[in-house]
C-alpha cells in the first residue's frame, strides 16, 4: 500500500512523462567533476557538470538553493528562474523543478562554479537533468543547533536491511567501506610485494575441511551427490603448495552453518596463506610486520581506537603459551590431564561442558570463558594442546603440543596459524581421532580427506600458514561494535512483504471486485480490519479516494457498504 508521499511521487511521475521528459533515460550522462573536486580546487567561473542526488532544496520565488550529493560528497547549486528558461516558457523550472522533482530524485547540473555572498562555494545551474525519478522519499536527519541529529535512519534492522538507503544519508557509514576496501587492498599489495601467488579454490567441495566447524550442504544436481559450501580453503592452498608453489593465498568467502552475533556472521571473509620452507615462528613476525604495514598505510598510525580500549599495532606483539596462560588466569596446570580430569576441572571453575567435547574442546572452554577477554592489546597465544589442533605439527620440544598460535586483539581471536602438518601417517590419524569425536557427537568434528592424505604422501615441505578474518579486521580499524557494520549486506531473516488483498475473504462479505483494490489501498489490508472501521468512514474514504484517482465506476452509497457489515 503506498503511502500518501509515494502517491504524490507517482502523480509527479506522470506529470513529468505527460510533458514529454523521459524519468529515467538511457543515455550515457557525461561528467566532469566530483563535488569535492570543485570544492578542493575552485576556480571562479570554471564550467562543470556533475550528476547525484537532490538532497536539499529551498524555493525563493524565481530563484533557488539545493545540494546535490555525488559519490565522493555534497556541493551547494543554485537555480534561477531567468537563466534555466531564457525564453517566455518557464514551465522548465515553475512547474517541473518546483513541483514535479522531489529530493533523493538524481539530476545532472550543468553551470558555472561560483561563491556566494557568504563564501559558500557552488554552482550556478545554466541546465539540469531528470537522470532518475525518485518514488519513495529518504530519511531526513535534521541537525539542531546544539548538534543533535534528529529523525535519523539509525535502526539497526531497517539500516542492514536498506543498506542502500543507509549509504544515502548516513556519510560515515560509505566511509566504512571504503576503508575496508583500502585494508583488504594494502593487505595484498604487501602480499604480493612478497611474490605470493593469489589464487582461487573451490567454494563448493565433496568434503568440508580445514576447520572445525559446521557446514551449509547442498546437493549438486548432475552429480547426483552432496556439496558443501566451504567452511576454510586451507587443504585445497597445500595442495598448491605440494604441487610446488613456494607462496600462495586467497581471499576466500567462507561459510559456517553456525551462530550469530556481533562477531559472528554465517558468510564472512577470510585471508589464508602458506608458505613453504616457513615456521610459525616466522608466521609470527610476519603477521606482525603485515599488520602494521596496513595500519601505517590505511590510518598514518599504529594506534588504534576500539572501543573505549586503545590498541597498539607496533611490533613486537606479546607472546604467551596457552598453557601459560590458563595456569596465569585460572591457576590449573592443564599439562598432562586426561579428558576426565580436564572436564571435573571445567567443573570445578564454573565452565560448562557437555558429553560429546574431547580433551581439545575442553581446554577451547576454559580459556574461551576464563582468559580470552583479558587479551586487549596484539598477543600471540601459542603452542596448543595436540586434540585441538588436528592439521598443526607436533611440537618440536614437547609431543603434547603442537606449534600454533592464535592472535588475540581486544579479548577476541583475529588470526590463527600453524607449522603446519606435514606427516601423512600422523595425518590420517589426527583425522581418525575425529570421526571419534564425530561419533560422539561432536557436529563440529572434521571429516577424513583421503584425497589430501594422498597428497601429502608425495610429500608437502615444511610450511607454516596463517588465516586472518578480514572482517573482524575491519571491526577494529574502523572502531565498529559489530561484524553487521562492516557488512555490506548482512545475514538477516527474510522481510515480510505486503502482496496485496486477499480478494477470496472481501468476497465472502459480497463486497464488488472493483472495490477490493481500493478498499486495501484505504488502509483496509484485511476484513478483519474492515469490520473494525465505521461503515460512515469506510464510505467516505472510498469516495473520496474514488475522486482522487479519478475511477471510471460510480460513487458508492453508504447502504451498499453498510450492507457488508450483516
């Protein structure tokens, strides 16, 4: 059902169509300047063209003042009568810039570059053009003296979900994104710098590996056989590195059929790399060095604002083991406990555990709950318990431990890393572990890649890999509470949207079929909400909108809309 700013929209269309201008033409619109070039660089007289969208407009008789918003920024244009219609015909701006065009409508401006009287810089309209009619009116944040914003279009639900509308009218949130775009950017120019070779692997695989984590399944048709979105690319980038590419990664879309949150979405970017002849030890400083390249070269800094929390990116970041750390933050030595006593540990802290968690999940508890959130500034986590780790390298001192860390920021992981496995025989048993915790139930449990064992077996060199979560990355650089911020278009559940009346229940109560449309369009979007409605106003309001838009039936009389009511 439209509403009454949408119906004068529509009206205007016709308007506009009926004086022969076509709303929404298909004609390239050349331009030569971008608001903020005219603003950074102005030159007195200087002709310009532009294209964007009319976001404010103040009539004064037969003169003018609006702005226009392009992609880089807003410029103020000034319309006069006498000089948009030399002519006696003044039609173009009395009728069709006053009454017709709308603000969110997007024109192109022809003019010249001047300041006003208030040395404000803009342009002097000598042409405009309708390059598209706007039907439904934006949001409009009104700022009061004092600097509060009023109206605003700052509903989470409705900004994720109209991202476009969001991109419109709240400045800082294009800003975002475009500085998510130079991080991912400055990320690969450092990678490359490297000679690492980006790459691309499947999104849908037979077998979903690489991580621990619940996958999205989907059936392939021809094939006749089940597929899984990817939940990491991690086993298909060794297999490049076994075909003999010393560096490579990817920046992978992947997906996990679990939870979400404000750090968590079910689609979500991921940056992997292997490198071959490498350690994690050196993965270490590498990360460190990438990172404070991107902040240096995005930001001009290595400070971070997060939050109320103020985080340094300069190397050299902290390092701590995780057994270290636990005994540090919860007092209990993990070293050498089996799984029962690791789960009455659990217990004994207020961890909640289940049946189906192995050794690894369990100790993934107690730090996840007990020391995770104390890690604020860069720290790297190492040298992992060996069941939580099960494509990681045994640790070169302690058989218990596998050669891994995790990079903690602000109480929350951003990467992860290995010397990675490189055994086929220890391999192929890491996974069998697996199907253990599988049978008992542990959904999360990865599957046997016999196709990557045999991989393996003609042999894989030394290598360390790494992968970064480019959003949660995002999240920090750009001070963002959450992953949906940083989103172009997050996951959310499907909008319910009006499909119009439901004709068979107007029938039931004899109402005519010509009436049904207008009936939905009063407002009545149901009998029930008819029923409800005086049948004094229910006629009048079909009369009068009858009138407005000017139907080809007769008026309907009071007796007749009374008589639905029996």
């Amino acid at each position: 059902m439209l509403s009454e700013q949408e119906q004068i929209r529509r009206e205007s269309l016709q308007k506009i169509i009926d004086y022969g201008i076509n709303p929404y033409p298909a004609a390239e619109f050349k331009v030569s300047h971008y608001s903020v070039d005219i603003l950074e660089n102005f030159e007195e007289g200087e002709k310009v063209i532009i294209a964007g969208r009319l976001m404010r407009r103040k009539i004064q008789g037969k003169a003018s003042f609006g702005s226009i918003q392009d992609s880089k920024g807003k410029i103020q244009v000034y319309f006069n009568r006498d000089v948009i219609c030399p002519s006696e015909d003044k039609s173009m701006y009395n009728d069709f810039f006053k009454k017709w065009l709308d603000l969110g409508d997007i024109l192109g401006v022809e003019g010249k570059v001047f300041k006003t009287m208030v040395g404000e810089i803009s342009i002097n309209v000598d042409k405009f053009h309708l390059l598209s009619k706007s039907l439904k009116p934006l949001p409009q944040p009104k700022t009061d003296n004092e600097g509060i914003v009023h109206d605003g279009f700052n509903d989470p639900e409705l900004r994720y979900r109209r991202r476009y509308v969001d991109l419109v009218v709240n400045e800082n949130v294009k800003e975002t994104f475009i500085k998510r775009t130079k991080i991912i950017n400055s990320m690969r120019s450092f990678l490359s710098k490297k000679d690492y070779l980006e790459v691309e692997t499947p999104i849908l695989q037979t077998i979903p590996g690489g991580a621990a984590a619940r996958p999205f399944i989907t059936h392939h048709n021809a094939l006749d056989v089940p597929l899984y979105l990817r939940i990491a690319n991690e086993l298909y980038l060794k297999r490049l590195i076994v075909g003999g590419f010393e560096g490579v990664y990817e920046f992978a879309k992947d997906f996990r059929n679990e939870g979400m949150d404000r750090t968590h979405n079910p689609e979500f970017t991921q940056m992997e790399i292997y490198v071959a002849y490498k350690d994690y030890h050196w993965m270490m400083n590498f990360t460190e060095d990438m990172l404070e390249f991107i902040c240096n070269e995005v930001l001009g800094n290595t400070q971070v604002q997060i939050g109320k929390e103020k985080v340094n990116f300069k190397k050299p970041f902290k390092r701590i083991s995780m057994t270290d750390s636990i005994i540090e933050h919860t007092g209990i030595d993990i070293s050498n406990m089996s799984e029962k006593e690791l789960r009455e540990a659990c217990k004994s802290i207020g961890v909640e555990v289940s049946d189906s968690m192995g050794k690894g999940k369990l100790i993934d508890e107690i730090f996840g709950e007990k020391c995770e959130s104390s890690y604020i500034q860069p720290t790297f986590i190492t040298d992992y318990p060996v069941e939580m780790s099960p494509l990681c390298k045994k640790h070169r001192d302690n058989p218990e431990l596998t050669e891994r860390f995790e990079l903690m920021v602000n109480g929350k992981e951003l990467a992860n890393a290995y010397s990675e496995l490189n055994d086929p025989i220890d391999q192929k048993e890491r996974f069998e572990e697996q199907v253990k915790l599988a049978e008992k139930g542990d959904d999360e449990a990865m599957f046997i890649d016999l196709d990557f064992i045999r991989a393996l077996e003609y042999g894989m060199p030394p290598t360390s890999g790494m992968g970064i979560g480019i959003d949660r990355l995002v999240m920090f650089l750009c001070n963002q509470p959450s992953i949906q911020e940083v989103l172009l278009f997050p996951q959310m559940k499907p909008e319910k949207w009006e499909t119009g009346p439901n004709k068979s229940e107007f029938l039931e109560i004899n109402i005519p079929p010509q009436w049904i449309t207008p009936i939905y369009e009063s407002g009545y979007s149901n009998k029930e909400l008819l029923l409800e409605a005086k049948p004094t106003a229910v006629h009048q309001k079909l009369n009068g909108y009858r009138k407005k838009n000017k139907l080809d039936v007769p008026a309907i009389l009071l007796e007749e809309v009374q008589s639905w009511y029996k």
